[in-house]
C-alpha cells in the first residue's frame, strides 16, 4: 500500500527531527561562543523547518497564535475562577500597557492582608501530572520526565491544551500568554543584544536543551503508529512495550516546537512551589512540588530596593489545603497587587522571568569564565593544583568559571588569587605558586582581564534605556549591573596590589 500524502509530511517530520537529534543535539555543545551561535541558527533553521511542514496537519501553531486575552477571556477566567473556589478579595485582574496582565486592587488593602486563595484542586500540580492516565508511563519510565519536574509539569500542560474544550484548565490556558519576554521566544537579533554578557551562551544552551527535549519527545510520539501496526499483526502484537505517550493526545502533527516552546515558557516564568500530597522527604515531610497556581500567577514583580531579606507573599496553608497571597503595604484601589520574585540576579530575571528589574540588588552575578588552553603542556598539573587549592572556582574541562558578584567590599572568592597564580605559572608545583613574584604577577593577570572585560562592556548597550520597558531596556540594564560589577572587581584588585606593596 503506497504511504499517503500526511503520512509521507511525518516521515519528512520525523527524518528532520533524528536528524537534528543524532548529528547535533545527543552531541556535546561546543565549547566556542562562535560555534555554539553558528549550531543555534541551524538548529532553529530546522525547527522552523518541521514548524512549516507540521502547520499542513494541524492547526496548532495557528490556534496559539490567534489566541486572545481581552477583557471576555478575563471575565471566562474570574467565572471559572469563582467556580472552582478560588477567593478573591478587593482584587481582580486588568490587562496594562507594559506588564501584561496584573492584579490590581478594587478596593482597600491593608498591609499583611489576604489577597486571595487557591485550592489545591484548581492547580496545575506535578502529583496530578503524574497521576494522570495521559502521563502516567511517561512519568514511570522514562528518567527525563519524572526526573526533571518542570519538563514534567510542561508536558502535563501541553496535553491540557492539547485537549481544548475537555479540559478542567481551558479558562486558565487560555488567558496564559501565547509568548515570552524570556530569550527562549528571543529572535536572533534580540539575542545578539545580550553579547558580550555570558547571558548570551546561557540563553543558547537553554534553547538547545528546550530543542532536544522536543525532538526526544517527538520521537517518542512517534512510536505510538508503529505501536499500533504491531498490534494489528497477530505475530507481533505482543513483542512491543506500550509507548512513553500512547494514551496523551500527542501526534508527530500537533506537537510542534511553538507548543513545546510555549507550555516551557509558562512554567519557567509561573511555577510555584508547594507541598506534595504524596511525596516525603526522609523525615516524612511532605516534598516541595512545582505547581502552576491560576490566579496568583498574575502578580506582577515589586522592584524592592533593599539588601535585606523579603518575605515570601506567596505560601502554602497546610490546614486550608491553599495558596494564598498577602499585601505588603497598605494599597488602595487601582493599585497594582505585587510580589517579590525572589533573590535572583539580573540574568536570572531575564532568563526566567523575561525582565531585568531596574533596581540593583546585591544579588547581582557575573559568571566569569577563564579557559587553560588545550595545547598548554602543564594543564594536567595546573588542574590538580586548581583541584587541590582553590574551592570557589569550578572546572569543566580546560574550562573554569567563577561567579564576581555586587559586593564592593569583596567581589570575588579570595581562592581566586591562587587560581591566578596557578595559572600565570610557567612550570606549577606547590613551592613555585607560593613565590611573591608569581603571586604578584597572577594579581596583574586578573586586572587586565578585567580591564578587557570591562572595555568590551563600555559601547556594547545605550546607557538611555536603563529605564526602558522590554527587551532594549533589559539588555541595557544587564550588561550595565555586569559592567559595574567587573569595575568593582578591578578595584579590588588594584587595592590588593596596593595592600602588598
């Protein structure tokens, strides 16, 4: 029998996607900035390659696309909402110009108030995904997705949208929104804007992970038709195991990358943390679990400007088996109705949450990488000395990174100074990188690496749109606070060599 016209689209599909998989993807990434660039064009060539070819099958990069959230979808949701128990107080959810959308105050909030309340059972939790009859061998078998819990709880989504209308969530998924401000969604120009801060390689190693997780999981779905061959020939009916996917709505047709993409962007920019109905640590208490919580996802970010620690707005009420969210501060109506995202740095924002805050906090991190070229003769010695002698900087291969943060008082491990003298070492034993001379000329390494560091930085953003909303101002802002960072670095370093004279 002569394969039909959709069937001959999936072979084409599915020989893109092994492809990519097997010559690329299941590879290690290259270590060259260059090159890892060069292998991101290609491989979003190809996706975008499979993305057209699926559009012919299904609809559904169209339906994410044509997706709405106005003021009807807002009001759908708020019904759902009031129907599935969720308590609101003085508080409702309005669309804004430049922060999507938000919770905003009806009336009155005084400080340390409930704002709202979320049962359990209106959310997307990792127990019900791997209670669900469309995941549970996925999550039994197959070690990336009960392993990694957000890949878990992106699948579990992605079937919810899948299913449309039958699903308890429609409401909910469909005031999410259909992109992300977060590099994954960036185009390639946006990318480059991020250079030359090491933002730049993590946003490509991400979206190459994202890559080879869909291409392993479509590969997956793919089984599901040989699976069901087998069946209908008697001598082969029993001989292959039920696949990872057999009973989730997956296809080679409707699981494309933007819907992938899309339900890894929700839960990289909404989870939520809360106690495990089943699972228990060593002392029997209840695990944290990621959660999508309907409702209290629309809080925006509160910009605090302090070094202390913030409280967590957002908890979990054992007793009342809900998520609750408090005020911070006496709000009135109209007022927006924000929490505090957690101590993360800049780049950290971005790539999770898909914004730079403007104020500079001290959790502010630059990931410094210092490569010992490969054809150095002493590298073997010099890594066991660096292994030996220096706890705050990490070796990956000839590759060693240290993290210089916002602190002006010290911005990097002091260990940093021997991983330098090891390095400037022209024959490295214990004896020799104890030398005042090596020592001193590790300390003058470090300052004309940052030095060069710092001059890469200086033309690199625009320094008027520190306070603009999007991707011009978040770029801006990063590359500034990384900027600063390597200035203090610098500082300390000609402190140091002052100290020493």
């Amino acid at each position: 029998m002569a394969p039909t016209p959709n069937a001959e689209l999936e072979d084409q599909i599915l020989g893109k996607i092994a492809t990519l998989f097997e010559e690329t993807l299941s590879q290690k990434p290259p270590s060259s900035i260059v090159e890892l660039w060069k292998e991101h064009v290609e491989i979003k060539r190809i996706l975008k390659d499979v993305t057209s070819i699926q559009a012919k099958l299904s609809d559904t990069d169209e339906r994410l696309a044509n997706s709405k959230r106005d003021a009807e979808s807002i009001k759908k949701f708020l019904t759902w909402a009031d129907g599935v128990g969720i308590a609101r107080n003085n508080v409702t959810i309005v669309s804004t110009k430049t922060c999507g959308f938000s919770l905003q105050a009806t009336g009155p909030i005084p400080n340390a108030h409930i704002v709202a309340r979320v049962p359990r059972h209106a959310m997307i939790t990792l127990d019900l995904a791997k209670k669900s009859a469309l995941l549970k061998k996925a999550f039994e078998r197959d070690p990336i997705v009960s392993g990694m819990e957000n890949v878990g709880l992106a699948l579990f989504l992605a079937t919810q949208w899948l299913l449309n209308e039958k699903s308890k969530w429609l409401p909910y998924i469909s005031i999410l929104p259909n992109s992300f401000p977060t590099p994954l969604f960036y185009t390639d120009e946006q990318l480059l804007q991020l250079k030359p801060s090491p933002i730049f390689e993590e946003a490509l190693l991400f979206y190459r992970t994202i890559s080879r997780q869909f291409c392993y999981f479509l590969m997956a779905v793919a089984k599901n038709k040989i699976y069901e061959s087998a069946q209908r020939r008697k001598d082969a009916r029993n001989t292959m195991e039920t696949p990872l996917f057999y009973n989730a709505p997956f296809t080679v047709a409707n699981l494309t990358p933007g819907l992938y993409f899309w339900a890894v962007g929700v839960v990289t920019t909404r989870v939520n943390m809360v106690p495990s109905e089943h699972s228990t640590d060593k002392d029997e208490k209840p695990n944290l679990i990621a959660a999508l919580i309907p409702f209290l996802d629309m809080a925006n970010h509160e910009n605090v400007v302090t070094e202390d620690p913030v409280e967590d707005l957002v908890c979990y009420s054992p007793a009342e088996e809900c998520a609750v969210i408090t005020s911070h501060c006496d709000l009135e109506a109209g007022n927006q109705v924000t929490i505090f995202y957690g101590c993360r740095s800049r780049g950290e924002h971005l790539l999770h949450n898909g914004f730079v805050p403007i104020h500079h906090q001290r959790q502010d991190v630059l990931k410094l990488k210092i490569g010992i070229p490969k054809t150095d003769k002493t590298l073997d010695s010099k890594t066991k000395l660096i292994e030996k002698y220096v706890q705050n900087v990490q070796c990956n291969g000839n590759i060693f990174q240290v993290d210089l943060y916002n602190y002006p008082e010290q911005p990097f491990p002091l260990d940093l100074l021997m991983f330098a003298a090891i390095f400037v070492c022209p024959e490295p034993t214990d004896a020799a990188i104890a030398k005042p001379d090596i020592r001193k000329k590790g300390l003058e390494f470090l300052k004309t690496r940052f030095s060069l560091l710092k001059k890469s930085y200086d033309s690199s953003f625009d320094a008027s749109k520190l306070t603009d909303v999007g991707i011009d101002g978040d770029a801006a802002r990063l590359k500034a606070s990384e900027s600063e960072i390597l200035q203090l670095a610098l500082s300390y370093c000609e402190t140091l060599e002052k100290s020493q004279e």
